[in-house]
C-alpha cells in the first residue's frame, strides 16, 4: 500500500511538471522522453556495521526539457532499481569464522535535475535533488538468517534488515554523448539516516554503538534513448 501511496504521488507530480513545461510560451523548448538502464553499486556509510558495496542494475523513465538558446537543459523522472550490499557477519554467536551477508534492496527514486551544458548538448554537468522509497534488506540466501552481525555480541542479520522507507538525496554526475542517445554517471547520497527505524526498534545493542546511524550512497552508470 505504501509503494502504491508513493507511485501515485510520483505519476501526479510527473503530470503536472509535464504540463507546466508544454504550457510555456517564454522558451523555445523541445520535450523528449526516455528510457533509461544500466547498473549501480550501493552502499551504506556507517560506524556500526563492516560494508562491502555490491552491484545491482537500474530501469527507468525520464523527460527533458531542451531549452537551446540557455545553459541549462532540465530533466525530471523515475528509476528503479535493485541494489545489493554485503554486511560482515559470523555463521554463530561464537564463531571466529566471519562471512559477509548478503542482502538485496529494491529502491524507486524520483528526481528533478539541472543539466549545465559544457559542450552544448554534448556533455553536461547534472545535479539536482531526490526523492526516494524502498523496502527492507532482503536475504540473496536464505541460510544466512540466522547469521550475526559482526561488532555486536547478539544482533543477529535477520534484525538489521528494517530501514527507513523515505529518503531524502542529492544527485550530482556527468552526461556525455549526443542529442538521442547519452551515457550517464551519477553519485547519489542520502542525506536522512538510512538506519534510523533501528533506533526505534528493540535492538539488541549490546558489544556495539547503541546509536544506528547510516547514509546511503549509490553511484550509477546507464544510457539514455530519448524519442
């Protein structure tokens, strides 16, 4: 229900945004839509947990807007995605043997970007703010449940996989390629505690920083089509 919540408010703003474009009579502009894919890597920055980023991919959906005769070009749109990252773990309470959980993430994201023309439409500075909602960590294998996580005496995987669902980000990259078809890198970085719902949960803290605090950061490479 949540993700329906949000996917409502993401199609409601997208209209809007694309209406109030088309309606301008100021600007000489061009409107293009998008496909979008490629792959990311997804980590959490944090002092509680050992992390390892690990590679997922990305689809989305994306509108520009082409204003020629400024040096700025704007785009909005939505992208999912599924993401991975590694926690480092031990297969029991006492064990000395330490092993990395693996754990997914699904992740919808809804951005507006400035793109600032370097070299025409050929290569562009992008940044912009970013909305975003995801689910729980969920388990890649199923045998690693019962795992604990390292830097705590009883806290086990299963315990750690509740994080906030909506998430402030920033966005800044780089574009490079030409008007239908661009290759793009970005950094994304979470500005709200990723790992807050812990701290309202009864966690077992014991061995380790009773305070769970985490900023997420995502770095992605994907092409754009533009029709």
């Amino acid at each position: 229900m949540k993700y329906k919540s949000f996917l409502l408010l993401v199609a409601t703003i997208l209209c809007f945004v694309t209406k109030s474009f088309s309606q301008s009579g100021r600007y000489q502009i061009r409107n293009g839509f998008g496909i979008t894919g490629g792959i990311t890597q997804f980590d959490i920055i944090t002092d509680n947990f050992t992390t390892k980023a690990s590679n997922g991919y990305l689809g989305g959906l994306r509108a520009s807007v082409d204003i020629p005769h400024r040096w700025y070009n704007l785009s909005y749109g939505m992208q999912f995605s599924e993401n991975k990252i590694e926690i480092l773990g031990r297969p029991s309470l006492l064990s000395l043997e330490e092993s990395y959980i693996d754990y997914k993430l699904l992740v919808v994201q809804l951005d507006f970007s400035l793109h600032v023309k370097l070299i025409k439409n050929y290569l562009t500075i992008d940044l912009g703010p970013m909305l975003q909602h995801n689910g729980n960590l969920e388990f890649r294998d199923e045998r690693q449940e019962d795992y604990y996580i390292n830097n705590y005496d009883n806290l086990t995987a299963d315990a750690v996989r509740e994080l906030s669902k909506f998430h402030v980000n920033g966005v800044v990259g780089a574009s490079v390629g030409i008007r239908n078809f661009m290759i793009k890198g970005q950094y994304i970085y979470g500005f709200t505690n990723s790992l807050d719902k812990l701290n309202k949960e009864n966690v077992d803290h014991t061995g380790g920083k009773s305070k769970f605090e985490g900023h997420q950061q995502m770095l992605v490479l994907a092409a754009t089509f533009t029709f």
